[in-house]
C-alpha cells in the first residue's frame, strides 16, 4: 500500500450513465484510470451500487453478473474486476459502496446517538457518502479519486449519489470534475446516430444541479463532427470534451482510443494538475497480439448460470471469460468458448453427450452453487478424465472432480457432495463444522471462507509445476471442503493431493498423475480473480497450453 501523507489533497472526478444501463461505464472509468496512471499519478476508483444488499455475494449471477472476490475477501460488482485488470492493482471493501452499507452506518450511527440528536436527513446519507469516497482515497494516498455512479441519471435509487457529487464539487470547486458517458442509438430505419437521448440525459443532470465537464459517447459507429456540434450545443460542454467511444473488438482498445483523443491530457488540464509523459508500451503490445492471427481451441465452460429468457450472458462468468482470454495471448491461440448448460446436459443420451463434448481441446467446470445441474457437470467431468481432455475444475469443479473420481474410479456411485446430498453415505465433500453453525443462524452474507488464503503444494506435482514455488496464495469462496476421511482411499487409487492451506491443512488442490491423464487439476481457490491482462494467471496459462497441445494432437 502506497505511503500516506499529512497533505492529503485529492482531485475527484465522477464517472455518470444515461440514457441506458450496461454502456460500458466501468470500461470508461478504468480506462481514465489506466491512463492517468500511465501519467504517473496514483489513482484509485471507488464504485457506488444502488442496491440496498451488504454486497453482491447473495445476489444471483444471472441477476447482476459474476460478483467479482477481493484479495480482502470483499464480494463487489463485476465493475472491481474490470478496474484490477486495468489498473493492476488491488480493490478491497473501501471501493466498493452500496446504499444498503450506507443507510446501515448512518442508521447505526444514529442509534448510537453519534449524531447529538440532530433529526437525520439526507444531507447526512451524503455526507456518509462523500466520507466513504474521501478515506478510499486516504487510504491509498490517492491523488486522483475516480468514483463510478452506478445506474443512470434521472433513476431515484441513485440520486443521493449524485446529489453528493453535487455537494464535493461546491465545497472544492477545482478539485471536482464530471464525465457523463451516454448512448447514440442509431435506428435501423434511420441510418444515423441520434443524440436527443444524451440531450435529455444532461438536461436531467443540470436539473440536479450537475453540468458535466465532458461526455463520452458511446456508439455503434464513430463520432462525426455534426453530432459534436449537437452535444457541444445543446448538452454546454466544449466540443473537444465530446469523447468518441464506438464499439471496438476488444475493450482494452478503449485507453488508446481515449489517448488518441488526449482525453487524460484534457481531464488533467481540467483539474489543474500538469501533464506528464505517457507511458503504455506494454499495453500497445498486448493489443498487438491480440489482434494476431492464432490456432483456435474449443473450450467449454459447464455451467448453468448461462442464459436470462432466450438470451445467453457472459457477465455470470465474467472473471472466468478473461482469465482464458488473457492466458490465450503468451499460448498465442484464439480460444473459442463453447458455453454448455449443465442442466440440459443431464437430460442428454449419451450419444448426444458425445456429440456437444468430442470437439472440445479443454474443458472447464467454474463455481456454482446447489444441486440444480451438478450430475450434467459429473457427466463432464467424467467424460474429460476418460478421454484425456485438458480439465479445470474451479472451486465446485474441483470438489465434483473429487466426487466424479469416488464414484467412477473407488465405485461409490451413492459418492456426493454434502450440498447436494447431505445424507450421502460416502460425502467426500462436506461442510466443516464452522460453517454448520453460521447457516444453522442463517447468517449466509459474507460468513463463507473468503479471500486471499496460503497454500503449500506438494513438489513433484503439476501444480508445483506450474506456480514453481512451494507457497501461494489464491482467493476463495465457498463453504463446503474436501473431506478428509476419505483422503486415504482416494489417494490409493490414484487421486493427488498437491496442495493443502498453510492455516487450517484443508485440501486445497487436487490433480491425477500424468500416468492417468495428462492434464487434470483442481482448486479450491478462484485463480481467475487474479488474472490481468498483462499477468495472465499461470494455471490458465498451463490450462491452455495443454489444450493447445491436445488441439494439435
């Protein structure tokens, strides 16, 4: 954590939506932020959710995306993955504000008489807001604080937000400034973008007391003079402060398409703070080789948290989609991912099981939760250990692996796992006894084991292989574990345990030898959570290479 300092000054800039929620307002903000590092400032970003939960940790993937897990064990939005990857540096809790955390300090705080009887109004919530924000950057002696407004402007979950933006920018006039990232829809019938939505969208925010020092326009087509004109006019913001943001193959383009525009040169002449050299070589080359030309492979992710109506998501395994892209670029292969529905999975006769699994170079179980799916994900698994395909189980992967191996392989076929069964006469997998008694209370939100835990692998094992080091330390969570009575026989007949945590000697990895399979592991922890783009993590990096290698078999 960087050095505090006595003379904490920071400079605040707010990152607003309009017009239509998911226009990709978390790239903008970590994009400003990459650059303005690059810049050589230390910059942090804070994201302000609407919703009234704790955190996102009991929130359906389908529902608001993958819930990104901190190193601090902090279940966010998706929105902190997106800014550890941009930025390469750690999110924690103080990033991270809900109006639930908010309305529960202030009500707390009032309760304890921490406000000498004063009725509590709003103007109280903001300043609780305004706190949050202040001390995230406080604690990594930020001096520049980015904070994301989540939602778009004219919803009244988020008006306490705003309004407290409002509120720091008339208590530190040249220390506040405002980007509005909005929406050009370009109607099929019409052929061209319009900007009468972003119109509104502005005209909500002066109503509020906010004029945005720029706009971003977000668009399916570049941004021509004649819609700069419109904004410039109509929205009062200088037309070199309108910001193109078209559509672009991959959403690490978006710094340098913000470089080439001098965006950061404008947002630091703004804030009155001097323009340094840019420096995002590394960066430009990582955009290099991804747009090169590389062998595909197939990898299929079994999961079920895959499709809301008739529409597939991305988003429930959002983490898990960059940590393969990310590990594709040192492998240099293109992957394309097969998303298989694990439900419909177990539905299939075994021919057609044959038919979606055969093609794949790698398969990957990732986290889920409960029994809805898990005999189509064993299906998988199984069909990966028998005909030698690359697996990566992930935390509930890693545990089904162990139940798909007891059953298949030692023949308990009434094998399980206590979530899905808890009266399974042989549960290789169980819930330990401190987690019995925090569900026995229903205290479900944040109790599971979470965040960044040491492990000791075993050498001579693939994992050892591919971290090279005895000890590492990954992100977890979950409830249930390996179960260890049952250590002893799974490793006579041929299951390895390679690596176990340093604290409480819980199983943490799990593979089969290369006699058995050439490529078969899995973890407890959540490697994906700490992958970034110019640091792809090492067991997908592995993952891929031996998917590369089956591909070309």
């Amino acid at each position: 954590m960087p050095q505090k300092t006595s003379s904490f000054s920071p400079k605040f800039i707010f990152v607003s939506g309009g017009v239509l929620s998911s226009l990709g307002k978390g790239i903008t903000t970590a994009s400003i932020a990459f650059l303005l590092k690059a810049r050589g400032y230390r910059v942090t970003i804070v994201k302000c959710e609407n919703y009234l939960n704790i955190d996102s940790g009991l929130i359906n993937p389908i529902e608001h995306g993958d819930p990104f897990l901190c190193e601090d064990g902090t279940e966010t939005d998706m929105d902190l993955g997106t800014y550890e990857k941009f930025l390469d540096q750690n999110m924690s809790r103080n990033n991270f504000i809900t109006m639930g955390q908010i309305y529960k300090t202030v009500i707390d705080r009032e309760r304890a008489f921490g406000y000498n009887g004063e009725d509590v109004e709003m103007p109280h919530v903001c300043d609780e807001i305004i706190r949050r924000i202040t001390e995230a950057g406080k604690n990594e002696n930020a001096e520049i604080i980015i904070t994301e407004l989540g939602g778009t402007a004219g919803e009244y979950l988020n008006v306490l937000y705003y309004e407290a933006s409002r509120i720091l920018e008339y208590r530190n006039n040249e220390k506040v400034i405002h980007i509005h990232v909005s929406y050009l829809p370009t109607p099929p019938h019409i052929g061209e973008p319009k900007t009468k939505p972003t119109q509104l969208s502005v005209q909500r925010l002066n109503s509020m007391g906010i004029q945005p020092d720029f706009i971003v326009a977000r668009s399916e087509t570049p941004l021509d003079e004649r819609r700069r004109e419109r904004f410039a006019l109509f929205c009062n913001v200088k037309p070199d402060h309108i910001i193109a943001n078209p559509d672009v193959p991959s959403v690490y383009e978006v710094p340098l398409l913000f470089a080439n525009q001098k965006f950061d040169a404008k947002i630091l002449k703004s804030l009155h703070l001097p323009t340094k050299s840019l420096a995002i070589a590394p960066w430009k080359n990582m955009i290099k080789s991804l747009k090169a030309h590389h062998p595909s492979v197939k990898i299929g992710v079994i999961g079920k948290y895959l499709a809301t109506g008739e529409y597939q998501l991305r988003d429930s395994y959002a983490a898990l989609y960059d940590a393969i892209q990310h590990a594709a670029l040192p492998v240099k292969v293109t992957p394309e991912i097969h998303w298989i529905n694990s439900e419909k999975l177990e539905k299939m006769a075994s021919e057609e099981v044959k038919k979606v699994l055969e093609e794949l170079d790698g398969i990957v179980v990732p986290i889920g939760w409960g029994s809805r799916g898990v005999e189509g994900k064993i299906i998988a698994i199984e069909y990966a250990r028998t005909h030698k395909i690359p697996y990566l189980g992930l935390c509930y992967g890693m545990q089904l692996a162990v139940v798909e191996f007891a059953r298949n392989v030692l023949g308990w076929k009434d094998a399980q796992s206590q979530e899905v069964d808890p009266h399974s006469p042989h549960p290789v997998v169980h819930m330990i006894p401190t987690q019995k008694r925090i569900l026995e209370n229903r205290a479900y939100g944040g109790t599971m084991r979470l965040g960044a835990w040491e492990c000791k692998l075993k050498p001579g094992t693939l994992a050892h292989s591919i971290y090279g080091k005895d000890l590492i330390s990954e992100r977890h969570r979950h409830r249930y574990e390996f179960n260890d009575e049952y250590a002893e026989e799974l490793e006579k007949a041929g299951l390895v345990i390679s690596g176990r945590s340093v604290k409480e000697n819980l199983v943490e990895m799990i593979e089969l030898p290369p006699s058995m399979h050439p490529f078969f592991i899995g973890t407890q922890g959540h490697p994906e959570y700490k992958s970034r783009p110019l640091k792809p993590h090492p067991m997908f990096v592995a993952f891929m290479g031996a998917s590369k290698k089956k591909r070309s078999a």
